[in-house]
C-alpha cells in the first residue's frame, strides 16, 4: 500500500458536505460567546461598565479580566515538558485589563443568540489610559515605558546565538565580502474555517469541542489557564478546515471553557470571525535579517554571519522558537567553516506571531536564498552553480543537535529535476541582455527541513488498533488530520503492515483526549514520521497477536503462518480466514479474547528533507506586475507514501509560497498597531485565478529514519517558493528586492530607484 | 472503596438534567422517521399505495416492506455463537407484508419534521388480506392456518425438556400430591425514556447513536440486518432512561440504520412513541404453569414436575430461552430427588415477548413461590417452615451446568431476617383467623438466581484505563450504564484496587463500539460479576505498570513500592507523587510511555444469588383492595460495592414486582390482538402514591466467584414481590389466587367465587 496514490479515505464525505465539522457538531441550545475587544494598541483599562450590556434581554453572562483566573499559562502546542526551563513562556490571561496590542481581550458577553451577543459588545463601556505604540523590534528591543511585559523591561523575548569556526578570520581571508539585509512581512494562515469551538460540562468536567490541531496539548493548556487538574478537561476534535499552524496555539478554548463554568456548564460557542482571526489569532512573524558572507574567487562559502530579529507581537506563543528554528537552518545544508548566528524575538504591540507552516524557515530561506543570489551576482556566478559548488552532498548531521541529520540527500538530483523542467541553462541565458517593459526571467531557491522536532522538544506518539469481527481493523490515534492526508496515509501504512485492503481499515478520525492514544498532534511535519512509526510499531503487534490466535486456533499446524489479504497462509495453503478468526476471538466459547493492540513511544529520531523550487516570471515593469510563467518545486521528501496526496501538498504548499512572494501581507496602521486589512476582501490572498499550471516533483530516496522511508513533506512546500520568484524578477530586471511581497507598488517604487521607469 | 455508599458519579449531572440522552444529542437538522404499522392482527399486506405519502410537501421518502433487504436477522441482545446450533432464531425483516400481529411494521416515512411524517402516515393506503387470530399459546401450539412462521408448522417456536430421577415414582411414594395452574401476565417494561435512535453516515460506514444496553450487540444485529460487514457499522450510545431488558433487543435501530442509506446518509431520527413502545416492542412473557407435587409426611418434596407454555407473540426475540431459564431455575434450591420440567414457547398473534428484568424467573417463581404455599395449606404446614425443610443448606450446583452453583448460600439468613422484620410467627397467629370486610396477612417467597449467562453463553468483557497527567485514571468499558449506577461501581472496583480516591477515577460512559473495548453489555445481572473481574484484572495491570515506571525512575529504590492515595511509597516514605510520575510517563524526554492497560477475557465463572420477599397486607374484600402495610426483600447477593446502590436497586426492583402483583397487565383485544391500553394512564404503572415504604436488608456473604465477593443483584429484587404479597392474601383471606396482577376485579371474582362476598 506504500507508495501507491489510493483516494483519501474522507474524500467523499469531505466533497458532498457530510464531513461534520465543530460547527455541525454543536447542540441547536449553544449559547454564544463573543469577546470584547481592546479600541487601544498599549495601555490599561481604567474603567470598565457592563452594566448595560449585562441588562440586555437575551444576555446570559458578561465577563471582564477582572473576573477570570489571576495567573498566567502558555498558549503555544508544544508537548509540554517537566522541566521549568524547557516550558513555554506563560504571559497570557483568559482576559486582560493590560492592554499590549490593538483588539486585546478585555471582555466577553455570553447570549442567548449571536445578534445579541453583538448588541451586548457595544454596550459594554470601556476607559483607558494609553501608551505609546511601539510596532518596530527595532525600538522596542530597547525597551518602552512601562515594557510590554513587566518581567522584560527591555521587551526582548529571548535572545540566542552561536559561533562556529570565526567568522571574523574567514571574512579575511575572503576575496568578496557581501552584506545586505531583508524582511519578511506578517501574513495570516487564511485556513477556510476560523477558529471556532463549544464548551459544556458534564461530570464536574469540562468538554471543550474545538477545531485544533493539537487536542492533547489543548486539553493542558485548558487545565493551567484556569489552574485545574488537567483530566478535568477534554478536548474533542472533529474534522478540520485547515489550520496551518495557527491551530498549533491554544486561541479561545480557555475562555470557552471558563464561560461554560460560569453559565452553569450549559454549552457555549465561540466562533471567532474573520477578522479576529486575522487581528486575534495568530500569524507568521515577520522578521528581518542582517546578513554578511565571505567567498573565495571560486564562489565557496569561508564565513557567514546573520543577524535574525523577529517581531513577536504582543504574546509569547511560540516565540523565540521560531527565531530559532531560522538559526539552526543557517548553519545546515551549504558547506560553510565559519559561522555566526544571532536571533532576537522581541515583544512589540502589534498582532501576535505563532506557528505558520514552516515554522520561521519561509522566513529565513527568503533571506538567505535572496542572498544566495545576491552573492552569486556580486561574484559573477551562475546562481545555481553557486549553490552547487557549496552545498553539502551526501549525509551531513547538525553541528549541535546530533540527531538532526541528513540520512538521506537529494538536493543535488532536485536541483537537476527543476533545472531541466524550468530549462535553466537555457532561459538563463536567452534572459540576460534584455530590453523593454516586458521582461522575463528564471530564478530558483532551495532549503532543507528537519522532521519533527527531536531533540529539541519530546516526540511522542500513541496509536491503537482493534481487529473487527468482519475481520477489518480499527485506528485510533491522537495524532490529527487537519485537511492533509493524515488518515489516509496513516490507513495505508496499517494496510502495509497488516498485508490488508484499505477498505478493510477503518481510522477513527475524531480525537478525543478522554479515548485517544496520546500524541502531541498535527505540527512541525512530524506524523508521518513520528507517528507513522509508532503506527507501524502498533500494527505489528496487532500482525503478531492475530497470527499468534492462529497458531492458538491450528494447534495442529506446524508451517510458519503469515497474514495475506484476509487469510491466513500457511506455507502457500489457505489456513484460515481472518473473518473466522476475528469471529472466534469474540464469540468462541472456548477461547474467546478480542485482539488488540496498543503503543505509547517516544520517537528518538529525525532526518532532513530538502527540496527546491524553479520559477519563471514575466515582468511588466510599468505595471509592477509578475506574471508566473512556470513554476516547479522538486522535493526530497523520502519515500512518499501516497505521491498523489504528496503532489495536492505540494500545490497547497506552493499556492501559500506564491502569495508570500506576490501579495500577502497584513498592514498595520502604524500609530496603533491596528490591521488594516483584516479581511479576505483587502487581504490578497492567492486565489484560483491568479494561480498559475503548478508542477510538483519528486525525488525518492528511501530515508533509513523513516518508518517506511518518509521524511517531512507537510510544510517544505511552502518554503522556497516567494525567494525562487524573487531572484527570477532579479534575473529579468536585475532589481534585487529585498522584502517580500513583491506588489505592484514596491516593484514599481524598485523600478523607479533603479532607473528602469 | 468496596463496600462504601459514594454518590453515584452521574448524580449531579442526572438530577440537574446537564446529562446527555439520544435526544439531547440529535443534531437539529435530524430528518423525523415515522413507521406504518398493520391494522390488522394477522394476514397479509395485498397492495400498499404511498403515492399520496410521497407527494406531501416535506417527505423525503416512503419506503416500505417491498424495499428491505429480502433476508431475515435476530434481534436478541445476546453474545452471538460461531455455531449455527447455538445461534438466536431469524425470523425477523425490517418490515414486512406478512402481518403477525396488530402494528406489524410495513412502510416507514421519513419527513422533514414530525407533524409532515405522521401526516404522510395517514396517507399510505394498505389493502389486506386478513387470516384468524390466535392470541392463546394453548390453541396456538395446535398449529394455524397459515402458520406463523412458514418454517414452524405447529408455532411452536422451541420445547425442551428434562428428567431427574422418577416422579413417577416419587409421587407413588408421596403421601400428598398437589396439582395446581399457575399464569402470568403480559407486561411491559415501561422505562421512562422510550426506545430513541438516530443514524447518519459517515465514510461510507453507517453511524447509529441509541439509547440501548447493549451497543456492541447492536453493531453486529444492524449489520446482520442489512447484510453488510459489521465493520461498517458504529453504535454510540449516550446516557439512557431505563431499560429493564427491552434494550437489550435490537428493536428499530436496523431500519433506523436502512432508512439514512435511502436518504443519502442525512440524519433520521427515529423516536418511538410510548404506544408503540407497548405495542411494538417487548414485552414480559405471558406464562402458563402446571405444577404437580408430592410430599410425604414431614413435608419433604418427593417429587415436582412443571409443565410451561410461554407465549412468545408474534417474532422469536429472545424467544424460548426465557421459558428455559424458568425451567432451569425450577431445579435449583430446594431439595427434591425427582423433578421433571417441560416448556414450550408458543407464536401467537400477539406483541412479542422478550428481556425483561428476571428474565423469566419473576414468571415461574410467582408459580413456584405460590405453589409452595398452596402445598403448605394442603399439608397444614406454616409456608415458612415449609420452605426450610425443603431448601438445600450451603453449597448447590445446577444438576445439568456444573459453573451454575451457590458458592455462598445465605438463603436461611435472609428468611430469618425478613421473618423478623414482618414479625412472621407473630402474624400469622395473629391474623390466622379473622372475619370481617378487612383482613391482614403476611406471605413470603423466595428466589435464586445466576449470576451471568456462562456457561449456557458467553461471558467476555474489556476494559481499557489510561493514566492522566495529574494522577488520575481514566476508564473505557463495554459495559453500560443504564441508570443501575455501573459507572460508579466501576469506578469503585479500580479505586480499589489502584487504591485511589474516586475524585481521580474518570469514567467515560457513552460507549461507542469503535473506540470503546468490547463487551456484551447490561443484561442478566452479569456487569458487576463479569466486567467487574476485568475491571479488577485491568486495574491490577495498570498498578503493575505504573510500579514497574516507578523503579525505573528510582534505579537506585531497592525496598519494595506501592501505590497509596496519590503516592507511590516505597516502604513507609513517600518515594515520588502519583502526578509527578504521569507527568513523566508523558513529558520525559529521555523515557516517556503513556500508562495504558488493556484487557479483553473471557469470564468463565458463575454463582448464585438468592433472596426472598415478606408482606404484610390488609385486605378490603368488598371494595377488592390490597394495601400493603409492611414490605420487605432480603438479598443474598454477596459483598455490595455499594450499599446505598444496592439499596435503590432493590427499591426499584420491588416497585415493579408490587406493580406485577397487584395492578400491571396489558390487556388485549381477542379477536385481533390489539392491546387496549398501551399508555401510561390505562396501564397501571405503580407511583409513588401507590407505593408504601419499602424496606431493603442484605445479607453479605463473600462469594468466592464474585471479583470483590459480589454477585447478582440487578435483576433479582423484582422477582419475589408479586408471589410474597399473593400468598399474603391467601394468609388473610384464605383464597389462592393464581393468576396476577391481583386487581380489585379479580379480587372480587375470587371473593365472591370463595363465599367471602
């Protein structure tokens, strides 16, 4: 079942509309919450009157941060862990009378309906005394009065670095030292459904029903934030529309689960809309880099240095993490003896960043990869051959965290694939002396991804199976499917194992913490290889446990038995069904035992993906315009399990890097931090129509880490994208952009500066 | 945690109704099913017209017999067998032409809402062609004309028979020999929340959420009903209102299940009415006695020999096994060398019988019980002493099926305790002769009964616990809640056993046959016996695990570790918390495994519980009125897990075994079957302003068989009611009545009959 594209298992219920999401699965008497919030970008409610909206018939409950849990818990979908200096910063409140950026929760009403709900909000009366508005990590990291935090006067979040080699003696001994800088902006993960979920209570216990990414993690963050046991809680997670990363954060749940207790355990939805997604939830952080490189005459890399500052916004989330995850990126995959790294997260009043599908490496690839080109050109070379000539070939492992290696590594096969596809020799130099407004262009950018997040964080998986009277088996497990394949792939690694049909396995897609296996969840493009081995694991106790009734059942027998397609062989004879063993392991009267299978493991491994992508673009430069004319990433992902699923992620993954290079982009009003374009209407996200013939490729190499030879393949897609078109507009126009999205207004302010208009 | 009265653990939520049914749980788009029923009592249908149905603005579809699946399937909650021998009867279509009894079920609309379904039902047009009734099992097991069944030419569904030594022979040598008939009502079970389902579909697999007892049993039934692997069928059941054994027949769920596959898979909610819940469901058998005996001198049993003709009704349900357990039940306990036994179970025109909370054993110790009486009038011998002389002391097993054995006897103390509480000796001198419109008397009767089906089927539980991050332990079972108070016993099993408090035992009680472990479910008093020793057997894996995690955490701990209250001890100190070790168990980064235990065993163990009934009554012979002044039922049913629990169970019990004494009967029509008065102002439900005070007394033996020393008490309490207050009656009165419930109508009859009027 590896490696063959079956059809996703919840593709026809997902298509015709019975795919139950939160929303279908909420009883008809939900109350409705809606929050409340802040008209301020930093400052503290003096006053607050709720009294009004309190007197509003229909209005069953209005709470303020003056009424929720005096304490503090983290929100990001880490495992947790036991020791105090590994655990996720704790800076929020359910709700907030310290206002740190524009829309802060300050409040929140619970009605009968949601028109009410509405009605209540505005009559709630809020005064504030304000401060000052610091949107830049540049300033802000130098502290604000009063600091955004209490405990971090100088607003800086975290700050880490490294050295390797010196920088200092290798930029010496270079024939070209380059410098430049770039930034990235904020974008939002624009996931069809928004956050929503209900809460109730039952048992002295609260259920929170939500869509998120993160169930078990979920389920503790609930009990911190309102300092109750963690098994009082429990999170159920039915199908999803997306997530992204933005439902690795625990957003509203615990407020939800708050306003249930305080109605009485009566259930309460809270579906936040659109734009409190995009203002209230959570984004990808934008950050801007310094980078300095040395090269020798023959274009190798001897010293690097990178200044990395990212802006958190005004909630720690998943913070310096993802600053982090850029520095390690900077010193894997290009051969380089000398280098430096250092990253600042820094706390600013603007929206806050969190987890977004590459997890702070769209960030850095768009820089370094920038830069890549930028040196290349600099020194006259052909970018590719640049790359080439420094990039590691073969295994390589991480200078610090060992286990984090390339066991497998196909670059240098991609990087072939997406050159004959894009026909780079070729374009590269039919492109190089022209003249006009219209102008073409090829350009490409490569990375490498680690997968999962061993060792810097637990990895653990949990998975369950049943064997079925008729024979099939049942999957449960903790680990989520969030619109990417999850089950399907999950279903075809049991079907391999198990030697099965996939119609005869069924996956329980719903999680539920109170039933399901525990596992971290659907992040860091961990689980087709965490919990895919774990699943693995799982299905061949199951294998042996069933063949072990077997030989139970045909005390008789003597040849070695073996599971095929619902039968049990042995040698070459059919023995026995495995319907009529699955029958007799229920309802013998003799020996009646139903057979399952249980694994808890942690998962002590990762393996490096990498991949690239190859784009050509036309150019108008008098329209700012960038038309993409073809458009490939290749990646080297492992074995794929379900290349027809890998293809539709990668188009995802490309769709999502084309709009961080071309348009997406959340603008703040500068004074207050407030976004001024948080809706799908002045938001520019990709759509159908601005899409171009996308290709995916892919290299297969068996990855000896991988449960079935797989590694990463969720979040590379989105990657190299915005920087493989970025250096195609510098190849047509030999404008070098250094802030992505490229819009028509900063092509056209680029153009001008460079005297093309 | 044995043995203490803990609150239930679904009290709060029940009493404040937050506790979610089927009902509560529809989702609010639910398309409304409603059935067709016959408007005769026996034919066939000769043309059915829907046309006018399906034209009805808001009917989504009409279907009828002509559409299901042209096979016939079971509907008995039980275990199911590998062989056909052991098999329940099929002789049930989810609807059908040929008629059997009055309300057959012939076409079901389903419509956009309730009040557009029960119109359309007025709109089918049904011709028929009618057959003669029989509604008397006597008549009926002569044969008719067409049979019942095409297959039973005679209607006599099943006869089974046994010997024991010679009665002839052993009434030769009797110096008294006593005939007498013996007949028991039809009733119904009458549980507050009537028979409720809906059903969806969801990846092809049909999901049918019901209030049943037995969920796991009801996967396999659908799926035999609709001829589709079972594997594709999920059954969630949530809280449920009562069900005393009529849900533990798979009822309207495969048409529930048949009617969402004609609509797409939308959701159909099928609520069945209180009237059909009488007419259309189960039933308690109606039961004929004849019953001879022989005594000698001393008033030993010589010999007894039974002759029982159940009526079945119209389909086979759970069919001849009920009268079977009678005739097994017939003898067990009290001495006697020669015995013979003889049952049939007769088709009739009539509702059809099924589980009801005895099973069987409320019909024949009603006969038994006042046979025992009527035996000790004619010898001139006080009932009670009559009793003892006959009842085996110790130790018994089952003639025929050895595990069938009183491994504990307390038979003898619970007489002497009921002889106490209604001052037997005492009344009976007292009341033993009076004249006069009112008179008082005191009866008893007395009981066995099994614990468990094994070894006449199979027993098979599962249970799976999981550790919590904070310590505490949560519980998935097969087993279900029917609002007897297994969850809290349960709970109290693994508290036990883990030694913990209840607070940190998390019961999951929806069952769900996909995710939760299999087991047969709440039937034949067998939960606390048979699931309890896995519950224990579970529980005791999960301590291992979590001692066996505890030294691996402390390598250097040689002296020996237990588990206290939340605290691991190793020899007196406090070696590490509970929680701390969970954490890690979920969080360590060097060996974290989440704590799970998982057992599925087959149970093959059983014993006997026993107990009796004492009465006091006053008698109005003019006006045909029974008060009972004083009540009491002593159990026999081993150690109580909990005794207030125990106390309610009992309290319940006798509330329906006063209702079958004195006024419960659904009375039928006789020339078509009809019953006349299938609602709850006709049928005459005991209230609370019919109930006097009602007494419970125990007598704990510890019952080697039993997980905590336990045994039967689920059913047992409504057994010996009815026959305690007849021979009351008979003390006060001087007139046997053999047929109950004894209604002032009878009453007078007998009285008048007696001279006594």
């Amino acid at each position: 079942m590896i490696g063959k594209s079956v059809p996703r298992v919840d593709a026809y219920d997902k298509v015709t509309g019975r795919a139950k999401f939160t929303d279908d699965m909420a009883p008809h008497n939900c109350l409705v919450a809606k929050v409340y919030h802040a008209r301020i970008g930093n400052g503290v409610v003096k006053s607050i009157d709720t009294s009004k909206a309190e007197a509003l018939d229909g209005v069953v409950k209005v709470v303020t941060f003056k009424d929720v849990p005096n304490h503090c818990y983290p929100t990001p979908g880490h495992p947790w862990s036991v020791e105090p200096a590994h655990q996720d910063i704790a800076d929020r409140n359910i709700l907030t009378g310290r206002v740190r950026y524009y829309g802060d929760d300050i409040a929140a009403v619970v009605a009968e309906d949601e028109v009410t709900a509405q009605r209540a909000l505005r009559l709630i009366e809020v005064e504030y005394e304000e401060y000052p508005v610091v949107t830049d990590p540049r300033k802000s990291m130098w502290g604000s009065k009063p600091p955004i935090h209490l405990d971090k006067k100088d607003n800086v979040l975290a700050r880490t670095n490294y050295f390797i080699g010196n920088v200092e003696e290798g930029l010496k001994q270079s024939d070209t030292v380059i410098k430049r800088t770039y930034k990235t902006p904020i974008v939002q993960h624009c996931h069809i459904e928004n956050p929503i979920s209900y809460a109730y209570m039952e048992n002295g216990r609260i259920i929170v029903v939500s869509s998120t990414q993160i169930p078990h993690i979920m389920r503790r963050v609930i009990g911190q934030a309102l300092g109750i046991p963690w098994s009082k809680i429990r999170v159920i997670k039915p199908y999803i529309g997306g997530g992204f990363g933005n439902k690795q954060d625990v957003l509203y749940e615990p407020l939800n689960a708050f306003l249930t207790m305080q109605v009485g355990g009566r259930p309460v939805k809270l579906d936040v809309s659109r734009e409190e997604t995009f203002c209230n939830t959570r984004t990808r952080h934008s950050i801007e880099y310094e980078l300095t490189a040395g090269v020798d005459k023959e274009g190798h890399l001897l010293a690097k240095d990178m200044l990395e500052i990212s802006n958190q916004g005004a909630y720690a989330s998943h913070g310096h993490a993802i600053a982090a995850n850029g520095l390690t990126s900077f010193r894997l995959q290009y051969a380089c003896p000398n280098i430096k790294g250092e990253a600042y997260t820094v706390y600013t009043n603007t929206p806050v960043g969190g987890a977004m599908r590459g997890y702070g490496i769209p960030q850095v690839c768009f820089a370094g990869e920038c830069f890549m080109d930028d040196i290349a050109k600099e020194i006259g070379m052909d970018p590719l051959e640049f790359r080439k000539r420094n990039l590691i070939q073969g295994y390589y492992e991480d200078a610090y965290l060992k286990p984090i290696a390339a066991h497998t590594n196909g670059i240098f096969a991609c990087l072939d694939k997406g050159a004959e596809y894009i026909q780079w020799d070729k374009k590269r130099k039919e492109y190089s002396n022209q003249t006009g407004n219209i102008r073409r262009g090829v350009g490409m950018a490569l990375f490498s991804y680690k997968t999962g997040v061993w060792p810097i964080s637990l990895e653990i998986a949990g998975a369950r199976m049943v064997l079925n009277q008729d024979g099939s088996v049942g999957i449960m497990l903790g680990a989520t499917e969030i619109g990417q394949g999850a089950d399907t792939v999950f279903c075809q690694m049991a079907a391999e194992v198990l030697n099965m049909d996939m119609e005869d396995i069924h996956i329980q897609s719903v999680q539920d913490t109170d039933v399901t296996p525990f596992d971290t969840g659907a992040y860091a493009s961990r689980q087709t290889f965490v919990t895919g081995t774990v699943v693995k694991e799982c299905a061949e106790q199951l294998k042996k446990k069933i063949l072990d009734y077997a030989k139970e059942l045909m005390p008789e027998e003597t040849r070695e038995l073996s599971l095929d397609h619902g039968w049990i062989f042995a040698g070459e004879d059919h023995a026995i069904s495995l319907e009529r063993l699955a029958m007799e392991s229920y309802y013998s009267l003799s020996n009646s035992s139903v057979l399952t299978a249980e694994v808890s493991s942690q998962v002590k491994k990762n393996t490096i993906s990498t991949g690239c992508c190859f784009a050509e673009v036309e150019v108008d430069i008098k329209l700012g315009k960038i038309k993409i004319l073809n458009i490939i990433n290749v990646h080297d992902s492992g074995k794929l399990i379900n290349p027809k699923l890998a293809e539709m992620q990668v188009h995802g993954g490309m769709s999502m890097g084309m709009g961080y290079g071309l348009s997406e982009q959340l603008l703040l009003d500068e004074k207050t931090g407030r976004p001024l374009n948080a809706n799908l209407l002045d938001y520019k996200l990709m759509t159908i129509m601005d899409t171009p013939e996308i290709k995916a490729d892919f290299v297969e190499l068996e990855d000896p880490e991988g449960p079935f030879g797989n590694k990463a393949l969720g979040e590379p897609p989105a990657i190299p994208v915005a920087p493989a078109i970025r250096n195609a507009v510098l190849h047509a126009t030999g404008v070098a952009f250094n802030e992505n999205p490229l819009t028509p207004q900063k092509l056209i302010d680029g153009f001008m500066k460079a005297g093309l208009i």
